[in-house]
C-alpha cells in the first residue's frame, strides 16, 4: 500500500463538474493498493499517518499531528501510485489492485482512519474521474510505502 501525504489548508475533490467533498486545514492522502496489502498494511498505515508530527506548534516547528490539531481527511484513491517506468515511456499499472480487491481494501481503510481520529473521513469515489484541488501548506509532501516502512 502506498500513500501520498500532503499537509494542506484546503482540498477538494470535483466529480463532473461538482464538488464532492471537501476539507479545510489537514491532509490530503492519496492511496494506492496492491494484491498483497492486507489489514496490517492497513493499521500500521493509518497509525501512522495520524501521528505524523508535521503541523507547525506555536514556534512554527512541526511538532504536531492531526489529531493534535483537530484535522480534517480527504482521502483519494489512485492507482498510478503503483506506476511501473521501467520499460519505455509508458507506465506500467500491473502492481495496482483490480476493483474486487482494492475497492474492500480502500473502505477499510477509510473506515480505521475514521476510527482512530473519530471523524468521518472525507472521500473521492473510487474508479470515478476525479479533479483533486488543493493548497498545499509548507509545501510538506511525504510519500509512505508499507511494504519499505520508512
């Protein structure tokens, strides 16, 4: 499993045209999955990620996490994080997840994020076209891969 973190002031995602949810200050987590992630991917992931001490303490050091900060959650599912460039000029998606195993896998995922920060989580829709804005604060971006943990 494989995400991509970025700390924002504001997120949205648009479907044809609309906007389908939408987050003030928090994370923006796009997801990516593949046939070997499990419910240990899933745990250690989003532990982490709500302890993730990257939010600015009152000396402007990050010392904070989401849940110290009381955060919101957008989370996006996309495949292309699993892109393969090895080989020519066009990506290779053989390692992401077909639907039957990744859409049950990106629920829970969703579904252990709103438990441990007691908030509904916010989402795109899987597989759908989506348009993701965001204002990305600091820049801070930190990319995670379960399989490495590091």
């Amino acid at each position: 499993m494989r995400v991509l973190i970025q700390r924002v002031t504001e997120a949205n995602v648009k479907i044809n045209g609309k906007i389908h949810n939408e987050i003030a200050k928090g994370l923006l987590v796009l997801i990516g999955i593949e046939d070997e992630d499990s419910k240990e991917d899933i745990e250690w992931l989003t532990s982490k990620i709500i302890n993730l001490r990257i939010f600015d303490d009152k000396n402007q050091i990050m010392n904070k996490s989401l849940l110290d900060i009381g955060g919101e959650i957008l989370i996006i599912s996309q495949f292309t994080l699993h892109a393969m460039v090895k080989k020519g000029n066009r990506p290779s998606y053989i390692r992401a997840s077909k639907p039957e195993i990744a859409i049950p896998l990106y629920e829970k995922f969703c579904e252990e994020m709103s438990n441990k920060t007691g908030k509904k989580v916010k989402t795109g829709i899987f597989g759908a076209d989506m348009k993701v804005g965001l204002v990305n604060d600091g820049p801070v971006t930190i990319w995670i891969d379960s399989r490495r943990k590091e």
